[in-house]
C-alpha cells in the first residue's frame, strides 16, 4: 500500500465513522435504553464488530472485481501542471457545489501524500506519546500495590495511590487495582470487584489501547468520538446489566456502591490511559440512567435483536460500498477529454464523443482504483481472446472497435446467469430467446452462450445484421443493449437518429452504455489513463 493508497484508505475509515456512529447512537438510545430491543451486552458486541468491520470493510471492498457503483463527491487528483486540486462537486462536470472559489490548487500529488504520512505520524505520536506514559504509569501502580488475590492470570491488588477501582491489561497479567478503603467495606468490595473482572470478561479491557490509540488517529472526527462515547457507555451498561441480570448483586446494593465510588471519583484526577472503571467517566446523567435501568425487568428479544443486528451490518456494508467510490483520487476535466474523443475518433469508425455522460463515466473508470483495477484486469482477458475475436472480426469485415463490447457486457469473463442478471450469461451477454435467434443452443444440458468462440460468433452475426439495418454504430450499439425494436419505435416517435437524443428521451435498456463504451474506446487508445 503506497502513500496515495493509505490516504485513500484512512479517508474511507473516516466516512465509514458517520453512519457507524449514528447507527450506533440510535440503537444506544432507543433499541436498547429507550424500548429495551437489544440488551446492553448484545449492543457491546455489535459495537465491537462494527468498529472491526469499519477498519476492515474498505480494505475488502477494494479486492472486489467491477467498477464503483456511485458517482464520487469528493475528488482528489493531480491536473497537467502537476498541481493538486481538491473539488466537493460533480465529477461530470467539474462544477463546485458552492461555486469556482471551492476550489483547492496547492502542491503536486506527491507532496500532499507527504503531507499526509507526516500528519499521520504526528497523530500516531499524539496517541503513542500518551499511551506509553500511561501504560508506565500503571505498571508502576501494579508493581507497588500489595496483592490481595491472584487466580491464574487476574490479579486482585490494593493502592492508596488511587481513590477509585480501575480494571487494565497488562502483558500476561489482567490487574484489577482498588483502593486501600475498600478493603473496609467487604459488600462494597465484592461488588467492585466483580464489575470490574466483569471488564476483563468482555474485552474492555484488551481493547482498551487499541481503542486509545484509534482514537488518537481519529480525534479530529466527531462521529468516531460520537461511536467512541456511545461504545464506552455500553461497556458500563453491559456490566451493569450482567451483574444485576444474573442477580449476582442486588440492584439496590450495586446502586449504592455505583454512587459511593461516582463521589470518588469526581474528585480524582483523570486515570491513565488504557483503564476501565466502575465509574470513572460519565456524567451525572449516565449515572441516573444506569441506576434506573438496574430496576427495570426487560424481556430479552432475541428475534428483535438480531433483525437489528442484521440490519446494522447490512447498512455497514452498503456504506462501505459507497465510501469506497466517494474519494476520487485523479480528475479528467472536459479539456482533456474532447482532445481524447478527437484522437480515438480520428482512426475510429464508431461515433467517438466528449459530452458529460462520457466524461462522468471515464472518471469512474480512471478516477478511482477501483474503476483501473477493473480495466487492467478486463485488458489483460482481452488479450487473451483477442486472436479469436480479431480474426471472426476480419471473416465479418467488422471493426476492431468491438473488441470493446466484451469489456463493458461482462469484462471479458464468461459468466454464467446470476443474481444480478439472472438472464444473460457468457462472455457478450446473451439473453436466452436472442441466443436460440442466433442459433445458439441454451437448455438445461447446454448453454452455448459460455462458449466463448461460439457466442463470438453469434454476437458478430448480430451486430453485422443490426449495422446493416441502421448503418450507423451508436445506433447499432444502442440496439445491441436495446433491442432494434425499441430504437426502430424511438427514431420514429422523435424523428432523429441522433443515438444520444434517444437516450435522453428514454428509448434505450441502459441509459449509461453508450458512453461507457465511449469511455472504454478511449481508454483502448489512451492505455496510460489506467497509470
């Protein structure tokens, strides 16, 4: 992963933090404090796997094969000067959302990726730089506190260097610290130490420093702290819950002990880093809030919670999905592109155009790595059929420009019908009823469409007849997708064969694939767009 790859990355962890925060609040709030739908440990864990899934899900979405699937807002890209523009508009035409002043030019490509490893480092160190101290910090208060019981790897110890009970890991040790004065209340030194092993039980405490330190890379950005704020209310709610649930404490008794130790603690000095508390942070309202939950009997809604928790992970992913196409990182601007349609169309029998349709879908095929990894792949299976298909081309006195069709019907693999397009299958795509037209057999024993050489041919026999029927090749391309019929019905209705004034009036089946197929020519001609 290079520089420009990381900035990438870390740009789509941070959206990702937006609807992940606001998933995670409104479960907080009502799924669980509010109508009682998810109980508070089921909640932690939910937590817990979107915080993983928001760190691993753009890493996964960009190993998926195809083009983004969403215009990108946020575009970011190096023009022919070597000058860094940075845009919050559209990526068709190049407009601003606000106006040309929402423009950024600044410093070539290679030192804003400069830029960025040094602001990351700076906040890795704002993270590190604590944490260290932190964790020396409480390895001392462990090293000098006087032990009180030790069971396998947890550690029970007592300090008069802290008024309030704190639960950390250490390397191999799981530590729970109290204050000397507990020792004089067994109840409330019970039920202490029970929370706080409760912590250790759940991963708070393990994920603690990986969580500080996230937090540090992330401080800038209000949703992560929004999910951070909500994730450490949880853990508390979690043991709560899991203490009292279990009638392993009297709620009345637990109460007591939660605002005795909430006294303390609001007059201690902010732990270090890396602990859990009883309660250590919060505000007056958590606290009322977590005792009144303690008396209230919730049925537990299994059913309920994991239709939410199914819906919560669905929404994830989708974002993540989305998140990965929002950051363009290179812009082409309608300059460039009428230059590009210029030089393919000057050896090109096919009607090569620069309008925005074209300039919108080049972006999304060179503007992102996903789009270039899709193209270098799909080029690199051309390259395999390309003998085959060069010489039926020549046998059908086609041009070579179809080459391109393969690219954008399937990206040169030979696909079998499936959830996506339940009907086409192989290598062009052919529909059942249009295959059998072109003598291609398709049954339940046999389906030529996945034979490559097969499906070339019949493909070529189809879009000779379509070009002999409307000698013009947009408006061939255009049945190809179509059908003749439905361009037959739209050149009468609007009295033009002009392929684009149709497809603004609605007569075509996929109302971008004229100018991907404009794009892909381009990009045939111009291979180092995908460098």
């Amino acid at each position: 992963m290079d520089s420009m790859e990381l900035l990438l990355y870390y740009l789509e962890v941070q959206l990702l933090w937006v609807p992940v925060s606001l998933i995670a609040f409104g479960y907080g709030r009502w799924a669980h404090q509010q109508w009682g739908w998810m109980t508070a440990t089921s909640l932690l864990k939910l937590l817990y796997l979107m915080g993983f899934l928001t760190l691993l899900m753009p890493l996964a979405v960009n190993l998926l094969p195809g083009e983004p699937f969403l215009s990108s807002s946020a575009h970011l890209w190096m023009d022919d000067q070597g000058a860094t523009k940075l845009n919050l508009g559209s990526a068709a035409t190049g407009v601003p959302i606000a106006s040309a002043d929402s423009w950024v030019q600044a410093i070539p490509l290679a030192n804003l990726s400069l830029i960025f490893l040094l602001f990351l480092a700076s906040l890795a160190a704002l993270a590190l730089w604590p944490m260290i101290g932190g964790f020396r910090k409480l390895h001392g208060l462990y090293e000098r506190a006087l032990t009180v019981r030790e069971i396998g790897r947890v550690s029970v110890r007592v300090t008069d260097e802290i008024d309030v009970p704190v639960s950390f890991k250490l390397p191999g040790r799981a530590v729970v610290l109290l204050p000397v004065a507990l020792l004089e209340d067994a109840d409330q030194y019970h039920i202490v130490v029970r929370h706080e092993l409760q912590h250790h039980r759940q991963g708070d405490t393990a994920l603690a420093w990986p969580l500080f330190v996230l937090r540090g890379l992330s401080i800038w950005n209000p949703f992560f702290l929004l999910w951070h704020k909500t994730l450490s209310d949880t853990q508390e709610y979690a043991c709560d819950e899991s203490l009292v649930g279990r009638k392993m404490v009297a709620p009345q008794a637990y109460g007591r002990c939660l605002i005795k130790v909430a006294e303390h603690a609001r007059a201690t000095p902010a732990l270090p880093s890396g602990t859990m508390g009883m309660a250590s942070r919060g505000s007056a309202t958590i606290l009322q809030r977590r005792i009144d939950m303690m008396f209230q009997t919730r049925p537990r809604r299994k059913s309920v919670t994991a239709l939410l928790a199914t819906t919560a992970l669905a929404l994830l992913s989708l974002s993540a999905l989305a998140a990965g196409d929002l950051v363009l990182d290179r812009r082409i601007g309608m300059d460039e592109v009428r230059v590009l349609a210029e030089n393919t169309a000057s050896h090109s029998v096919f009607p090569v155009v620069a309008n925005d349709a074209v300039l919108d879908q080049l972006n999304r095929l060179v503007g992102h790595p996903k789009g270039r990894k899709f193209m270098r792949s799909a080029l690199e299976r051309m390259a395999l059929h390309q003998p085959t298909i060069e010489t039926k081309l020549k046998a059908y006195n086609l041009p070579a420009e179809l080459m391109a069709v393969p690219i954008l019907e399937s990206g040169y693999q030979s696909l079998a019908p499936n959830s996506r397009f339940p009907h086409a299958a192989g290598m062009w795509q052919f529909i059942p009823d249009t295959a059998r037209k072109f003598n291609l057999r398709v049954d339940e024993e046999v389906d030529e469409r996945l034979d490559v050489v097969r499906s070339t041919d019949a493909a070529l026999r189809m879009l000779s007849a379509l070009e002999l029927q409307f000698q013009d090749w947009g408006l061939t391309m255009l049945a190809y997708n179509a059908g003749s019929q439905k361009v037959l019905s739209g050149i009468e209705a609007t009295g033009t064969r002009d392929p684009w004034a149709l497809i603004e009036q609605g007569y075509e089946g996929d109302r971008h694939y004229l100018s991907r197929l404009t794009a892909i020519l381009i990009i045939m001609n111009h291979p180092e767009l995908l460098d």
